[in-house]
C-alpha cells in the first residue's frame, strides 16, 4: 500500500515538471511573435484614421510611382500627373471631388468593338506592379509622347503647305491692291464721271461712246435712273439724239430707254424734255437700222404704263411713223417688235379697266386711259391687214405674237379679217402645220406642248370668223 502511494506522488511531480516546461516554451514563442503583433495594431490604428486624413504609407511612397495608374475592377482614385490607360472607365466622384477610374464589367456593361478590343489588350497585359520599375514605365511613356508628337507635326506641316497652295498671304494681295491703287467707289460717282466725260468737248468720239455704254448698264436701277436725272444726265442723253453720228444717236438711246424702264419720273422728265419728239424723228428719217432698233425701244419704254405720253404719241403721229416702217426695206426685224409694242398697250389699257382696284389714284388713271383712243386709230390706220400678213412669216415666235394681236382686235377688226381670203388662207395652211407638229408633240408624250397651244389659238380665230358670218 505505502508502495502504490509513493508511485502516485512520483507520477504528479512529473507531471507538474511537464506542465511547467510547456509554460516556459509558451512564453518564449509568444515573446518571439510581439513585434509582428505590434506592427499589426500599428496598421490597424491608421486604418481607423484613414477616414480623417491619408495613409502614412501612401505618404510614403516614391512620387515618380504616382505617374503611372495600375487599374482594377474597383474604382481608384486617379492622382494629379497619373497617366491612365486607354479603355477605362472614369468618372468624378461628386462626394470627394476626385478623379476615378478602372476597369470596365464586362458582365455589366456593353460597349463597341473598339471597347472590347481596348479591354481584351488589357487583360492580356496582366498588368503588375512588380513587372516594370517606374523608371521603364517612364521611358515608355516618353517614347509614347514623342511618337505621337512626330506625327503631329508632320501632320501640321502638311495642313500648312496645303493652306499655303490653296490661299496667298495677305500681306502680298494688301501690296498688290496698293500697286493697282484700287479705290471703291459708289454707282452715283462713277456716274459723275460718266456723265462729265460725255459732255467734255475734249472727249473723243469713242471716249463718248464708251462713257455712253458704262451708262446704260448704271441707269437700268431704279434709284440710279433717278440721279441720272438730278445729275442733268438724261437731258444731255435727249440731247444726243440730235447729234449727227449715228453711233452717238444709237448709244443715247439706248441709254434713255434704260433710265426709262419702269421708272414714271424720269419717264414724265423725258417727255418733257422733248424725247418723244425726237424718238420720232429718228423713226421717221432714213436711219441705220441699228439706230431705229435702239429708238424703237426708247419709245416703247417711255409708252408703256404712261397714258400721257401715249396719247402724246397718238397726237404727233406716231402710228403712222410706226406703220411708214413696214414700207422701208431692211426693217423687217423690227416689225415684230412693233407688233409687240401695240400688244403691250392695247392688253394694259384692257386690265386696267377691268381691274376692281377702286382707289382714287386708279381711278385717275382709267380716266386718262379712256382719252386714249389707241384700237380706233389702230383700224382706221389699217393695221388689221398689216398684222395679219405678218402670219405668212416662218418663225413660230413670231407667228404665236401675231395670233395673239390678231385674236385681241377680232372684235375691232373682224369685218376687214372675214373679207381678207389670204388670211383664211393662210389660217387653214397653219393648221395643218400644227396639227402635225402637235401630233408629233403627243407622240413624244409631250401633252400640252407649245405647238398643241399655237393650233389652239388659229382653231379659236377661226371659229370666231366663221360665227361671224351666221
């Protein structure tokens, strides 16, 4: 008994002696492992003052490994002189007021194919940041930068010699404006000019002339007629009609029948003057043809919409001049514009006493329109036969002006045309004519063509003898 009591005694004092060497190399381990634990709290306690201002790690680390942005999944802040790769996604992070940026989803988010590509070359690049020191990043960026420059300017020096072919400097357009000593100058001087040369008695004939045509092509404006006139321009033209060079005769005319055009002051100055007097004259007197053409339209502009001077030309004549010239040899060019003139002035006269326009200025003038009794005198003169013989002539032109003269006097003159067996005649052969051409037209599907309204008009004149003889 004593002897089992001894083992047990001997047995707990080993097992004290055991339990005592486990304590001591429990100590040494734990004092083996304290400065990795104090490093761990040291980390953690800035991780709880990360919020209130930066690592002292991220305070720490080199500058030059700032410039280079290693993108992830997860938005990074983006430094100030951090180069970020193509293909991110960045956005500003409106709480911070930073910069971020990184990798785009792909299960997310669908992009082009220029995006999937981007994306692909960077997942391929397995970018590390151990792979490549700053200093090589660096080196790789300035050669990125110096490619990209080079091709700049070679760029820029291409746009440049371009530009340079295309324009010219304006230095040198400046030198040579100021060797040609270029002076902008206004209608109203230039007429000045014009006009004082004209009436120089030191100009030349041709210096005459060619200050004559300058003319014309000024006095076709309105307002440039008009200070033709205050310039004492149009009397001095009126007076070149008297002179006794036909081209001056010629050039004055033309110029008067342009300040004239739909212009009632120069036109009521010109009648004052004495220019329909002298038109006339021109007219009536053996002239070049040339000369006659440019009177001719003098007269007509100062007719047209002006019922004084028409009744004017009805009292000193001037159908009859008009009618002498279908006798002389040589006009036959201006037959057809006589036709045209009398057309003009009977159609005016016509739909403006059938216009519903009652204001008082209106009125006026139809009162001056009834003293002009032009349909009258243009029937008892003889102009019916003399129009209608004008049909036999070729051209269609011509023949589609005479159709419309002849249909607006058939009330006036449809006894001389219903005893006129030429004019039937000659109707009947134009419809023939016509209705060939317009069948032609139709053929070429064209329905309502120009020859198709010409047989229209001889059909209508045609039926309008025929009425008149039931």
């Amino acid at each position: 008994m004593s002897h089992c009591i001894g083992l047990l005694s001997i047995a707990s004092k080993l097992n004290l002696l055991v339990l005592l060497l486990s304590a001591v190399c429990f100590c040494s381990c734990l004092s083996d492992r304290i400065p990795e634990f104090a490093l761990t709290k040291t980390e953690e306690s800035d991780l709880k003052e990360e919020n209130g201002k930066e690592s002292v790690a991220e305070d720490d680390l080199d500058p030059e490994d700032l410039e280079v942005f290693y993108p992830t999944y997860q938005w990074q802040t983006v430094h100030p002189g951090q180069a970020v790769p193509a293909g991110l996604h960045v956005r500003l992070n409106l709480q911070t007021g930073e910069r971020e940026a990184r990798l785009p989803d792909n299960k997310n988010e669908k992009s082009d194919m220029k995006d999937q590509k981007k994306r692909k070359r960077l997942d391929e690049m397995h970018i590390n940041s151990n792979s490549y020191t700053s200093q090589e990043l660096k080196e790789a960026l300035a050669k990125m930068k110096g490619k990209e420059k080079t091709e700049n300017t070679m760029e820029q020096k291409a746009n440049l010699e371009d530009v340079r072919q295309r324009f010219r400097p304006i230095e040198e357009l400046k030198k040579e404006f100021e060797e040609l000593n270029m002076k902008i100058e206004t209608d109203f001087e230039v007429m000045v000019k014009l006009i004082n040369k004209f009436n120089s008695s030191t100009s030349t004939l041709d210096e005459k002339v060619a200050a004559l045509y300058d003319l014309e092509y000024y006095v076709h404006q309105v307002d440039n007629a008009k200070d033709f006139l205050s310039l004492g321009g149009l009397q001095l033209v009126i007076n070149g009609l008297n002179s006794t060079e036909p081209v001056l005769k010629e050039h004055a005319a033309f110029v008067l029948g342009a300040a004239l055009s739909s212009n009632p002051k120069v036109q009521v100055e010109a009648i004052e003057g004495g220019a329909l007097q002298k038109l006339l004259v021109i007219l009536a007197t053996e002239q070049p043809l040339a000369v006659k053409k440019k009177a001719l339209f003098a007269l007509s502009s100062m007719l047209r919409h002006f019922p004084y001077a028409q009744l004017q030309f009805l009292k000193l004549g001037g159908l009859q001049v008009l009618r002498n010239l279908f006798k002389e040899k040589g006009m036959e060019t201006l037959y057809i514009r006589v036709v045209t003139l009398l057309y003009d002035l009977i159609v005016e006269k016509m739909l403006l006493e059938d216009s519903e326009n009652k204001e008082d200025q209106m009125e006026e003038k139809v009162q001056q329109y009834k003293q002009v009794n032009l349909v009258p005198a243009v029937v008892e003169q003889g102009w019916c036969v003399i129009i209608s013989n004008l049909l036999a002539l070729p051209e269609h032109d011509t023949r589609e002006k005479v159709l419309k003269t002849v249909r607006i006097l058939m009330a006036s003159c449809r006894d001389g045309y219903q005893g006129d067996y030429a004019l039937s005649t000659t109707l009947s052969m134009l419809r023939t004519e016509y209705e060939e051409l317009a069948a032609e037209e139709q053929r070429e599907g064209d329905k309502d063509g120009y020859f198709k309204e010409l047989l229209s008009s001889i059909n209508t004149i045609i039926q309008e003898l025929r009425a008149g003889y039931l």
